[in-house]
C-alpha cells in the first residue's frame, strides 16, 4: 500500500484509518481525503476555497469526473493499482495528484473519498497563478490524451474481468445514444428539407452524426477505449452508414415530395433498422482487455 500526505498535517490523522480501510478490504483501489465532500470541516480562506471549488467543477465539466477534491494532499493507493497507474503519470508537481486520479477514474478504478478535517496552512508557499496555470495546462494535456485513445494502463496486469454479460446495460446505453441522434438527424432534416429537397438533407442529417455516434458507441456502450479494433469499428459503422443511406434514399424517391410526413416516418423507420443492423455487428465484435494505447 501507499500512502502520503501533505508535510504541515493540514489534515487530521483521525481520518488515516478510513483512508485505508476501504483498500485494505480489497473494495477499493484508491482512497482520497476530501475537503469538498458532505461531511467535510475546513478551516481556510474565501480566496482558496473559490479557487478550490472552481478547480474542480472545471474537471467535472471537462472529464466528467467523480471525485470532488483532487488536491487534497491525503491519499492512499493499493500497491497494485500504484504499480500500474505510476508509470502513466507525467507531472511531478502539484498536477501530479490530478493526473492520478484522472487515469485512474479513465481506467475504471474504484476510487473511496473520506471526509476530513482541514486546517489550512497560513504560511503556504504555494504560488497560486502559477499553479492554476499548470493546472491548466496539465488539464488541456490530459484532455488530448484521452481523445487520442492514450491513458490505458495494462488490462493484464491490473484491472477486473469483463462482466459475461452486459447485455442489459448495453441496451440501454445504445438506446440513448440513439434517441439523441435520431433527434439531431430528425431536426436537420426538417430544417434543411425545404431548401435542400429530401434526398439532399437526409443526406446531410445522417452524415452529421454518423462519425460522433460510432465514436460514443464504441466508447460508452461497448467500453472500448484503445486503437486494438478502432479501425475495423468504424469501418463497420461506415458500412452500415452507406447501406442506410442508399435504402432511405430508395424510400424518399418513391414516396411522393409534397407529403412530409410520410417523408420523415419513413426516414424513422429506415433509421431504426440501421440502428438495429449497427447494434448487431459491434456487439458481435471482440472485446478484450488488451485494448491498450501505448
């Protein structure tokens, strides 16, 4: 196990043995103190506690994060899970703790947050710009990480099996990935339908949210996160895309130009079935759990 914490003891050693219980029990694999959290007493500044909270309702914001304090210097990890996490962590500042947790929160680890007790130091020297501005930066850098597919620690040594069957959660993930952009298409169509023609802005309406949609997919609904498979995903997406394409094209010729909705319950319906068919080959797709960027 590791653990460390913040040389002035700003935070009660009261709060070291639930830091570490939930790792020691095996239910998590990272325990955080927290000054943000619903039972937490802290003793600081208005200036800090604004820039605190903004801090961290900016991480929300940007990587949809769990955890309400990333800096709070009371932390303890599993050897495993530091083990395959530390290698991952470029910053050895004050974005270190940051960058943690957010690879850890990326690659699915469990991460525990205790309430403490918080003194503040009155004669910190931390320099407040200069470490926003790191923050920042390191923020940006870690945002680009993750859109390029990086950040994977390695499946085989560290992490939890697949569940056998995900089938429910998988439903129900892909069904509101589709609603929302059946509705993006739906309303581009009807925007566009007038000065484009049907043909045109079924076109444009499917176009506009093919690429974004295979994307959350393969993402959110079949947890797919590396290169291993990206390619051959998103060609089986185009694919479908192209079929569906050229069959709502089919349907909007024979149906006659001055009936509208006919127009649009027919493109629902060919949409569905290009969900359905979509669905169909990703989730018949491998996954493993070496799906890891480098």
């Amino acid at each position: 196990m590791l653990a460390y914490m913040d040389v002035d003891l700003s935070t009660g050693l009261d709060a070291l043995l639930p830091l570490v219980a939930p790792l020691v029990t095996g239910h998590s694999d990272v325990a955080i103190g927290s000054r943000l959290a619903s039972g937490a007493s802290v003793a600081r500044g208005p200036k800090r506690e604004f820039i605190s909270r903004s801090y961290n309702l900016l991480l929300h914001t940007v990587f949809a994060t769990h955890f309400h304090d990333a800096q709070c210097g009371f932390k303890a990890l599993r050897a495993d899970a530091a083990a395959a996490l530390l290698p991952q962590i470029d910053d050895d500042e004050w974005f270190f703790d940051t960058e943690l947790l957010l690879v850890a929160e990326h690659n699915g680890l469990r991460i525990h947050e205790v309430p403490v007790d918080w003194v503040d130091d009155p004669d910190s020297r931390v320099r407040v710009a200069q470490t926003a501005r790191r923050d920042l930066a390191g923020m940006a850098r870690m945002a680009w990480r993750f859109l390029r597919g990086a950040g994977r620690i390695d499946g085989a040594t560290y992490g939890r099996a697949e569940l056998a069957d995900q089938m429910g959660r998988q439903l129900v993930v892909f069904g509101l990935i589709g609603t929302i952009s059946t509705g993006v298409s739906a309303g581009l169509f009807l925007a566009l339908r007038e000065p484009l023609g049907a043909v045109l802005a079924n076109v444009v309406a499917v176009t506009a949210t093919v690429a974004v949609n295979a994307w959350a997919n393969r993402r959110f609904t079949f947890g797919r996160r590396g290169r291993l498979g990206r390619s051959s995903d998103y060609l089986r997406a185009g694919a479908i895309y192209l079929v569906g394409l050229v069959v709502s094209t089919f349907v909007l010729s024979a149906i006659s130009p001055t009936d509208h909705l006919v127009e649009l319950l027919a493109l629902l319906a060919t949409w569905s079935l290009t969900t359905v068919a979509r669905f169909t080959v990703l989730s018949h797709t491998p996954i493993t759990s070496t799906e890891v960027q480098p």
